[in-house]
C-alpha cells in the first residue's frame, strides 16, 4: 500500500509538469505564429505597371524580380497587367516603392491625392528621356489619312492615343479616336509591323527608328515620319513622401542594379539600362 500511495503521488507530479510543459509548447507554437504574421506583414513590394510595355508573361517577370529583390531581405515584386486594379490597390499604400511610366504618374497625380514622389527614372543609352516619333507608308502624306487606319504600338490603347493627342493636338483627336491600335510586344515590332502590311502607322521611339535604319535600311526608307513628341522621361520609380528606412534600402537596391550582371538581365526585362535619381530639371516633365 505504501508503494502504491507514493506511486500515485508521482503520478499526480507527472501530470501537474506535463500539464505545464503543454502550455509552453502551446504559448511558443503562438509566439512563433504571431511572429511570423509579422515578418510576412513586413514585406516590403516593388508594384509594377507599365502602359508603355506590352508584356505577356507575368509571372515570369514576378518569378525573376522576386528572386533577385529576396536575396537583399524582405522584399518582392507584384506586377499588375491592368490600370485599373493597379491604382486602386496603390492609393494610399506605404509598404513599398512604385514602378510606373512618366506618363502614367502624371495621370495618376491628377486624379487621385497620392502622397507619393518620383524618386529614380530609368536610363537607356545614356538618357532618361525618349521622344516617339509617328511614321507611316509612304504613301501617307499628312494626319487625316490616318483616318480609320491602323496604328502599330507597344504600349496599350489608353496610352497610345493618349500620347498622339498630345503629338498631334486636340483638333485631331477625332481622327485619333478613330484609329484602330495594334499591340504588338516591342517597340521595333510595331515598324516591323507597318513594312510587312499589318498596319498603316506605327509609333515609336526614336532609338527603334535607329534600330531599324542600322538592320533594314530599304524598309526605313519606305516610312514616312509625319509626328514627334516633346521629350518624355522614361519610367519611374516612385516612393512614399515618408519613407522608413526598408523603403530607402529599396531604392538602394533598385538603383544599383546596373551594377551587377543578375540585375542587368532584370532590368532588360523593362526595357531600361538603369536606373538614376530624379533631378529637379526633370520633375518638371512629371508636372
């Protein structure tokens, strides 16, 4: 009887410790969640949107930034492939930096109070700016034969007529409403496009112009230029007026891509070179 009374006291003992050592496993399976909810509330977002670009895939795009943008910390990429849900889910957002065209920051500054300022642009060539230039056929000789035709381009509808109202001017905005646009996936494409018969016009930069002039000389002599734009800045990277410090570490990292052959192969995926801060001679093509 006495062994099995003291049997049972250390059966009591067992149970009171076994009962302990279930709350801590319990309290720190709970710590460990809530501080992981919290590292993943701190991931810091690069946000992508680019009018200017017809780019088809995606998730290849998102796969490579975040590779490249989670090897310096807590950080990701989350392109968006339409305005809309671009700018509604942007307004107001603090846990990240902005990659956008010029043109669309402009757009975005008068329709919404963003408490948010353009801190790099891109560099192609040496420059942060880029004119487009409208050509036709040949046998296109002024604007209203653009009636009805079919413009090539590789930025999308909304921003392609968009910038030939600004080229040609609000007189003609009828016959720019009137041209039918074909997106097509590079800039060179869209001249490409106009030799081969898929279209009547194509707008596109001056360096694509270039491009074509150096590789098929004969199908550039066939254009006609009838427009070109004032000088646009090429796209930006916009931040929060009040940026903590994550935020400048990703500007940091943004900057310095050019710098390093993995961020090379990245920023062709954008079409720029590199990147460089915004000059207060610049911000003035971002008003």
């Amino acid at each position: 009887m006495p062994i099995l009374k003291h049997n049972k006291y250390e059966i009591i003992n067992v149970y009171h410790i076994y009962q302990k050592l279930t709350a801590f496993c319990l309290l720190t399976s709970l710590l460990l969640l809530i501080s992981t909810k919290t590292f993943a509330d701190n991931t810091y977002t690069v946000y992508f949107y680019n009018p200017e670009t017809n780019i088809n895939n995606f998730a290849s795009l998102k796969i490579e930034f975040d590779k490249y943008l989670s090897s310096y910390g807590s950080f990701q990429f989350q392109p968006f492939s339409d305005r809309k849900s671009f700018e509604k889910y942007i307004v107001g957002r603090s846990d990240g930096v902005f990659l956008m065209s010029s043109w669309h920051f402009r757009q975005l500054k008068r329709k919404f109070p963003i408490d948010m300022e353009a801190k790099l642009v891109g560099v192609s060539e040496g420059k942060p700016t880029h004119e487009k230039i409208l050509t036709a056929k040949g046998n296109i000789i002024n604007i209203n034969l653009l009636k009805g035709k079919i413009i090539a381009s590789s930025g999308n509808e909304e921003y392609t007529k968009n910038v030939l109202i600004q080229m040609l001017g609000e007189e003609k905005k009828a016959i720019v409403n009137s041209m039918r646009i074909l997106t097509v996936p590079k800039d060179i494409d869209a001249l490409m496009a106009v030799g081969y018969g898929m279209a009547d016009s194509a707008l596109t930069t001056e360096r694509s112009l270039a491009k074509l002039a150096a590789i098929n000389p004969k199908q550039y002599r066939f254009l006609r230029p009838l427009a070109k734009s004032e000088e646009i800045l090429l796209p930006i990277v916009a931040a929060p007026k009040q940026s903590d410090e994550n935020i400048k570490w990703l500007l940091t990292i943004i900057e310095k891509m050019e710098t390093l052959d993995a961020g090379k192969t990245k920023l062709k995926m954008l079409g720029v070179d590199g990147w460089k801060k915004v000059e207060e001679s610049e911000r003035i093509l971002l008003e």
